[in-house]
C-alpha cells in the first residue's frame, strides 16, 4: 500500500505540536519537512515586521541569509506573494528579480534561482509572514505542488501559532515569577526600621503617615545617603498598596540606551539584543509602587515619554504601537535640585510638578544631633555577630566624634565607618575580647563639624558666616574640597574616594563632572 506523501510529511509535525521545542528546532523541522514534500535547493521561513521580512530560519540559503532583512518594497516577488492570499509560482522566465539569486549555499559562481514557490501564512487571519521554496531546475515544481503547498502552509501557521503561544507562556511565566518575587519582598521582608528620636526625624515620619494613606506621587529630596530609599518603603508599607510589590529602579545606574527598556519594556526585534518581548518596571508594579531613585538622571527624551505614562496611565513597549494601560504610584527620589534643574533646561518643568505633588525631604545627619549615635548603635549591633562578639561598643571620646562630625555622606557613610571601625578595632585586639570598644584611632575621623560662626570656601580658607552668601555655591566649594582632599589621600584612586565619601561610584563621577574635578 502506498503511503499518501503529504500524510507522511505531516503527522510528524503535528505530533511536534505537543512537545516543547526550542522555536530554532521546531522551525528546522518545519523546513525539513517541507523539503522533503517538495524537493527543491532551498526553504525559507519569513516573519513580517512591519515594511520588512525578517528570516526565521533557513535550509539550502546561505547562513549570512538570517542576518538579513528583506525589504518589501525593494522585492516585488516578495510583494506579490503577501498580496495573494495562495500559493504562488513564479515562471522560469519571470522578470522579477528573486531575493535568493546567488545565495543557494554550496553553490559557485553567479548561478540564479530559475523555479520559485511561496505562500502567505496567516494567523488569526491576520499576515504573519511567508514560506519559499526555490530550485534551479526551471522546472521543478509543477501545479500540483501549489495544492502541496496550501495544505502544509495550514500546518506551518499551527506550527508557528503554537512556538509563539509558548513563547508567550514563558514570558507569563517569567513575568509571574518576577512579580512574585517583588511581592514577596514588598510582604515578606519588612523595611529597614527609620531609627530616631530628633525632632527633624519626627516631623519625617508624620509626613510619611500623612502622605502614605493617599494615592499622590512623592518627590524624596535629600543629600546622597541620608535614606531616601527606606522612605520610600515605609511609603509603601504603610500605603493601601502594601499587598502588592514595590518595584525599585536605580536610574543613574543603567545606561541611557536601556533606561526606556528597562521602563516601559519591549518587544522581539525593538533592537539588537531583544529576542523576546518583555515587561517593564511600570507593568511589573501594576497595581502596586514604583519608586524610582536618582530620577534627576533621567534624559530629556524619557521624560517626556514618562509624563505621558502619569498622565494617561498608558505605556508602549519599545518597538511596538500597541497600548499597554498600569495602575502604578510613583515614588522618587533626587539628590539634586530639580527646581534648578528646571531653571536651567535639564529637566522638564510639568514632570516635575507631576513628581513633585507631594514633596518629601529627608534631613541630612548633621541635623539630627543625637540620632547619630542611636544609628551607631544599630550598626554596631549588625555587626557584633558578624565579628564573633558578646559586645560591642563606642568609647566615650568615639561619641563625641560622632557627635561633632559634619557627616558629608549621611547615614551611609555612617554605616560603612562602623563596619570599617569594627574590624580596624579587631584586628587591633588579636585576643579577640569578647567586649569590644571602638576609640578614636579606630573612627579616624578627620573632618570636624564646621562651626556656626564660620566656613569652608576652598583649601585653608575660610570666611565669617554673615559673609557665606549663596548656598548651593558654598555646598558647591564644600564639596570640591572635600573630593579633592580625599583624591590627595588616595592618589587619584577614585573607588577609595567612593568607599570613603560613602557615595555610589557613578554618582561620585557624576558629581566630580558637574564640580568640574578631573
């Protein structure tokens, strides 16, 4: 009994339908498939983007074939074969030029395709793309390959429909998994405790409480390391929002090429790299907060596309026209002064207003007096199990140091010194005492809080405070100096001036940019 050869071609590939395969080997199978039905020098399967075709796979073309991107209107036969809903056969003697002509792999010399078939492939009757099939034999195929073809170009769109719909699934599950893990951090890790007992930090936490009930956005203002993150998370601990995640992204840390990715998203082919689509910070807090820290750093071009997404609550992927609607609160935080800011050009002035509904500033350390020394006292306790310790403390002289430090780096800083201390106190004590105290030598602090009645314009100099005049000049100079002093200390190593600054090193460089410090 003979078989039916187009059966036999196909039982296979739909029993490929239920089995999980890469999208490279279900589309290999495919074309194999589709060689043997109908012999011919080489099969190619094409997805339309848009104006262009872009190669999937190939079997018989040149490899560089995959790389390339078929431009509809430069290719009449390419054209024509979208435009017919069938199978279409060219003649031999055809005059359109075929897209294929010197690129049937094994072959030498200029040698053009003579026989060529094709046919449009359909999805939710919609165009997906398109199958060839070309020989050079002028007369390989015959008519009865057209009825072939129709009837495996029907299995060929299952076959992609069904790759596409597990891509999909996997990207759901990806995305699922992501949002889960946001959830379990915004539900199962409770935020960092906001420790003090100074009447600035209290006057921070009632506006936390006041502002977290509602639905506004928060501006977090504050000097580098006084905090602002963990504001943010008490915002969303204490919001209606707590069951859902708190997405974080870091906008001075990513390059701006893929902030908007990073953001909004992005579908297969937005840019090179982008093999699949995926969601961005907005639709992963959907229903929950975004916070966006350093969003001074933000280029022109992506706010503009953020107040866009404030005002609407509608977002596209990169690279695709299609609306995406989030329900998301946002939550940012500068060290910059976006007002200046404005003043000057580098930021827009009506996303700042959309930011900055509800303003926020976190104190700086030097202003919080004795909190400095209940933070101490956190830290050194994070450490003491770390170091093997029943105890470990400050002197009295280590306190008031703390106290009568200008603490430049905040909180921050502040962290780090202990950490530093502890083990610089340790490895002083080789008996490992059981009861650790952290003195002077050990905090090596070498800056003291400047003094009401004067300060620092530049190396050695100083001015009486009636004649200080401006601040941001004069925080400016401050600033100058002190990275310069620590570049002297550490030989032009930056990093170590990052570590003992207590400051990002990105956001160090960014500064010594705009101070003019080379």
């Amino acid at each position: 009994m003979t078989r039916n050869p187009l059966l036999a071609t196909l039982l296979p590939l739909v029993a490929d339908l239920s089995r999980e395969l890469p999208e490279s080997e279900r589309y290999r199978r495919l074309l194999e498939a589709l060689r043997q039905l109908l012999p011919c020098d080489a099969t190619a399967l094409l997805r339309l983007e848009g104006d262009h075709l872009v190669p999937l796979a190939v079997d018989g073309l040149s490899p560089d074939t995959l790389g390339r991107r078929f431009k509809i209107s430069e290719h009449p036969r390419l054209r024509a074969l979208l435009e017919h809903p069938g199978p279409t056969r060219f003649a031999a003697d055809c005059g359109l030029p075929d897209p294929y002509d010197g690129l049937v792999e094994g072959l030498h010399g200029h040698l053009e395709v003579h026989d060529c078939l094709g046919c449009p492939l359909f999805l939710d009757e919609q165009p997906w793309g398109l199958l060839t099939l070309d020989a050079l034999d002028p007369e390989r195929f015959s008519s009865s390959d057209l009825d072939n073809l129709e009837a495996f170009a029907s299995l060929a769109a299952a076959t992609v429909k069904a790759s596409q719909r597990m891509l999909d699934l996997a990207l759901r599950a990806e995305h699922e998994q992501q949002r889960a893990d946001a959830y379990q951090r915004a539900s199962g890790d409770q935020p960092r405790e906001l420790i003090g007992q100074s009447k600035a930090h209290q006057a921070l936490l009632r506006e936390i409480q006041l502002v977290a009930g509602s639905d506004l956005s928060v501006l977090i203002t504050g000097e580098t390391g006084v905090g602002k993150e963990l504001v943010a998370q008490s915002i969303h601990a204490n919001s209606l929002r707590r069951g859902q995640p708190l997405v974080s992204l870091n906008c001075a840390a990513l390059p701006e090429t893929l902030v908007e990715s990073e953001l909004f998203g992005h579908v297969r082919g937005a840019f090179s790299g982008a093999v699949g689509e995926r969601r961005g910070k907005f639709e992963l807090a959907d229903g929950g907060t975004l916070f966006l820290d350093e969003v001074g750093e933000l280029p022109l071009a992506i706010q503009a596309k953020l107040l866009r997404v404030l005002q609407s609550g509608q977002l596209q992927r990169v690279g695709s026209d299609r609306e995406h609607h989030v329900d998301v609160r946002l939550i940012t935080a500068t060290n910059r002064d976006l007002a200046e800011e404005v003043r000057t050009g580098r930021f827009r002035a009506d996303l700042y207003h959309r930011l900055s509904v509800y303003p926020l500033r976190v104190p700086p350390l030097r202003e919080r007096g004795n909190d400095v020394l209940l933070l101490a006292g956190y830290f050194l306790e994070q450490n003491r199990p770390r170091l093997g310790l029943r105890s470990l403390r400050l002197t009295r002289e280590a306190q008031a140091a703390l106290l009568d430090y200008a603490w430049p780096g905040n909180v921050r800083e502040l962290e780090h010194l202990i950490g530093r201390a502890s083990l610089k106190a340790l490895a002083n004590h080789p008996q490992r005492s059981r009861i650790l105290s952290l003195g002077l030598d050990d905090l090596a602090l070498e800056q003291r809080r400047p003094q009401a009645s004067t300060a620092a314009v530049g190396d050695g100099e100083q001015i009486d405070g009636d004649d200080i005049g401006e601040l941001r000049p004069a925080v400016e100079t401050f600033q100058r100096q002190m990275i310069n002093r620590s570049l002297e200390r550490h030989a032009g190593n930056w990093a170590a001036v990052a570590r003992e600054l207590g400051l990002d090193r990105a956001n160090l460089n960014r500064l010594a940019r705009r101070l003019a410090i080379k």
